[in-house]
C-alpha cells in the first residue's frame, strides 16, 4: 500500500503537455444539465410552496458530454459517441458542445427517446428540486446498431477510450464489449453505473465510487485494507488490469495484477473548500484517462486525476478544470491563489453563482505595510470573498516612475497571496482596471477614502449597473510606500 505517492512537480508539467492532442473517444449517456437561479423572497398564495423569482438561467455539458467538455480543456482530441432526441434540449446540447470544441456529428439521433435533461431549482446557491426529462430504455434496433458501429470505429481511432454509463440505456454490453474489443491494447476506463457489471469485463480500469463499490462486493468500505480488498475483487472478477474505487475525502485506492502479484495504490485526498460535487466523477474519468493515454502508470494517473478532482469540488455545476488550475493546486501555499485574467473572471462568476458577495479592490501594492493590511481587511468585510487587481510592472512604471516597482509583480502577487485576508489575485497591464472590473462584475468595489467621492472611482458606473456598490475605506495615517522608500534611502 503505497499512502504517500506523489509525482514530482516536473513531471505533472511534463504529463499535462504530454496530453495535449491525444485522442479520446468518449461512449456514453450524454446529458444537460440546466439551472434555474434566483432568490426566495416569499410564499405562494396558491400553495405552501415558496416562490423562486428567476434571475438567472445556465446550461451546462452532463454526463459523457461533460466527461469530453473536460478532455478539450485539456487539449485533448475528442469524439463523443452517445444518443439524443430530436427536441430542442438536443439542440441546447449541440450548441454548448461547440463552444466547448467537441464534435457533435457522431451523437445518434432516436426520435422516440427525449435527450436527457436535468432541470435543477437553485434558490441562491441552496438546490431546491431538480426535474429529470430522460428515459432508461436501452437502445436498440436500428439506433443500438448504429451506435455499435461508430463504437468500433472511434476505440480504434483513439489513444484511449472512456465509458461514461449513467444507466440511460446507451452501453449495453454489446456496445461495452465491442469498445474494449476494437481498443485492443489500449486503455478503456469506465465509469459504471448500475449493476450488473459484467458488461465491463476485459477494461484496463472501472472505477466506481465507494456507494457503487460497496453494493458491489455487499459489505461496508471504511478502511484502506477494505478498499484494497474490494478493488482486487473487481479486477478479479471483471479480469481488469486495475481495480479502483473513489472514497471522497478518503482518496483513492487501486488494485493492480502485475507479474502474477497484486500491487495496491492508495492516493490521499486533498484538502479543498467543498463547494459541489457535481461532475467530479466526470473530472476524474477524464484526467485518468488521459494521463494514461499519455503514458502514466496508474498512481500517477491516479493522483493527478484525485488532484483534478479536488480542484472541482470548489466550482459549482459540472464544470471543467484547467491545466493551470491542476499546477496551482499542486503546488503548496499561497501561490495557488494567483489567477489570470480569465481564471479570475471565471473564479467571480462561481463565487456570485453560489450566492456569494465578491470584493473587488486594485493597486500597486509595492511595499506591503500596515496601512495596506488594515485596508485589505477592511474591504474582505464587505464580502465573502476579495479578489485584489494588481498593476502589472509596467503599469507602475506608468503611474509611478522609472524607478519603481520595488518589487517585481510576480513578488508582489506571491505577498498579497500570503494573506488571509485575500482570496483571489490578477495582474492586469492596464493603467486602470476598468477592462478587469468588467469581466469579473464584482459586487463591491473599495478604494480608499483618498478619493472623496466615489464618482472619482475607475468603474463605479458599471458595478452600480449591476446593482453592486462602491465604499471608501479609511486610510491608516502616516503609513504610505513612498514614506518607507524615502526612509529607507
């Protein structure tokens, strides 16, 4: 049992660019995921049910649509293969796997089956009820015997081949085995859904979740030896290469024949804010998937896929994860908060999509001082979560001179991200952050009460549009950067 595997920062670099452009067939139950969002302000007249007044609608990639959405973020070459309706959920479906670059064309088409939608009531970010719009029946005819055909076609086409079976009918164990026939040596992960799994048997990798497990084998798993035992009974019995189950905060754990001997790999979870769970699963089959395809053993595909994993967590809705994100979150500290511009504008939308209220506040921050800290905390009250802009080098040579910043800002974003107080950091090139404070539309913009009037603050016309605010925040007296660079000379 191996509790503590880790691979080395370079070669989580080198895997993720090693995966870029390989070739991934996804076979499964693809599905949309729509949300309804709003505030719950009273009760119905008509019946004691509350009343959600919609503010704001999303459609989002489900299911095996999800699972390839998940592998062109991280560059990979996708064919997804499944079934839909012909309605205009099908045609939601379609437009959102385009802007997600994944090729549509090879999906069936079955007149008689509604594509699978999932409708879900999101009072805030507090999930009321979800209406399902879906039919179990198994394929078959003329639909089941296309959907054989491009199976074949697409597991020889492709470097790796990923089961995604949400028991909507799609993989039966015709479709099943003539995927892991045609991938020959290559690797099949699946994720499985309901009993029986025999339709499974020959994969590389099927890697149900400890609920799924456990009424696999019939018994509670609660310790590592209990996971090693039932993963090895799964490989056993389904004559898998590796046996996995997912355990949640308690990691992962595999089973492997090798040489005659069973080889057991326990990956350790990862401490993140747990946000929702939905689509993790989809996350971990694509990242193991495609780190196999790139070559990794399984503790490696393992644990990057647990550490991808961990990173979803804290999105809401079944969203993907970037390479960047899976860097950041590898590495130890504060630097994980650091962002982007478009990881930044990502990361406020997630946080207003849960209902949180976003602090936005910018500067150069060239010498931290007490001033600056007692400002930065000021401003985190007024929100749950603060994101600072930072001016980006050449940005405070404009505003300041030629000789400063004192601090690099790869410095001065590494310090800023070493507070508490301080959730998110992006640098910015600008002289102003009106571009910034357009993409990521905080709720709360400060400044300090240096500026009088908060007509005289960059963006206040847009973040009043939205319906947020702009506070002016008092300075601490006699504590400036320019003060303790005339000091220090």
């Amino acid at each position: 049992m191996n509790a503590n595997f880790q691979p080395t920062d370079r070669e989580i670099q080198q895997l993720l660019q090693d995966m870029v452009g390989c070739r991934v067939a996804v076979i499964g139950d693809v599905m949309l995921d729509e949300y309804l969002i709003g505030p719950v302000q009273r009760i119905s007249p008509e019946a004691p049910v509350p009343v959600l007044e919609i503010e704001h609608e999303e459609c989002n990639l489900g299911g095996a649509a999800n699972v390839a959405a998940c592998l062109t973020a991280l560059g990979a070459d996708v064919r997804l293969l499944g079934v839909i309706g012909k309605d205009a959920a099908a045609t939601k479906l379609c437009d959102k796997l385009a802007l997600a670059q994944v090729d549509s064309a090879p999906l069936v088409i079955d007149t008689n089956r509604p594509t699978t939608c999932k409708t879900r009531i999101v009072a805030r970010h507090q999930q009321v009820v979800r209406l399902d719009r879906e039919t179990r029946r198994p394929i078959e005819g003329e639909v089941a015997d296309q959907v054989i055909s491009a199976t074949r076609e697409a597991a020889r086409w492709a470097d790796v081949v990923i089961l995604s079976d949400y028991a909507k009918g799609v993989l039966s164990e015709a479709v099943c085995q003539a995927a892991i026939t045609a991938a020959q040596d290559r690797p099949v992960v699946v994720d499985p859904k309901a009993l029986p799994w025999t339709r499974y048997r020959g994969a590389t990798v099927v890697k149900p979740n400890r609920d799924e497990m456990q009424r696999y084998v019939g018994h509670e798993i609660d310790t590592d030896a209990k996971a090693a035992a039932a993963s090895r009974q799964l490989a056993d019995e389904l004559d898998l290469t590796h046996g996995l189950v997912t355990r949640s905060a308690d990691g992962m754990t595999s089973s492997s024949r090798q040489d005659g001997a069973w080889t057991t790999v326990h990956v350790s979870a990862r401490r993140r804010e747990l946000v929702d769970v939905t689509g993790a699963g989809d996350v971990t089959s694509a990242v193991l998937g495609l780190a196999l395809a790139a070559g990794a053993n399984i503790g490696t595909a393992m644990w990057l896929a647990n550490l991808a994993a961990g990173v979803k967590v804290e999105k809401f809705g079944a969203a993907t994860v970037s390479s960047g994100e899976m860097i950041a979150a590898a590495s130890s500290g504060h630097r994980e908060k650091v962002l982007t511009i478009p990881e930044a504008t990502a990361w406020a939308a997630e946080r207003r999509a849960q209902g949180k209220r976003v602090v936005f506040t910018n500067g150069c921050f060239d010498l931290l001082h007490v001033g600056h800290v007692q400002y930065l905390e000021n401003s985190r009250r007024l929100g749950d979560a603060l994101i600072v802009g930072l001016n980006s080098d050449a940005s405070v040579r404009r505003l300041k001179g030629s000789t400063r910043p004192v601090q690099t800002e790869a410095d001065r974003a590494h310090i800023l991200g070493s507070l508490s107080t301080i959730d998110a950091v992006t640098i910015f090139e600008q002289d102003t952050p009106l571009e910034l404070i357009r993409a990521i539309r905080p709720d709360v913009i400060t400044k300090g009460k240096d500026y009088q009037d908060k007509h005289a603050v960059v963006g206040w016309d847009l973040v009043e549009s939205w319906g947020g605010t702009v506070e002016l925040i008092e300075f601490v007296a006699g504590h400036s950067t320019t003060e303790l660079i005339r000091k220090a000379a």
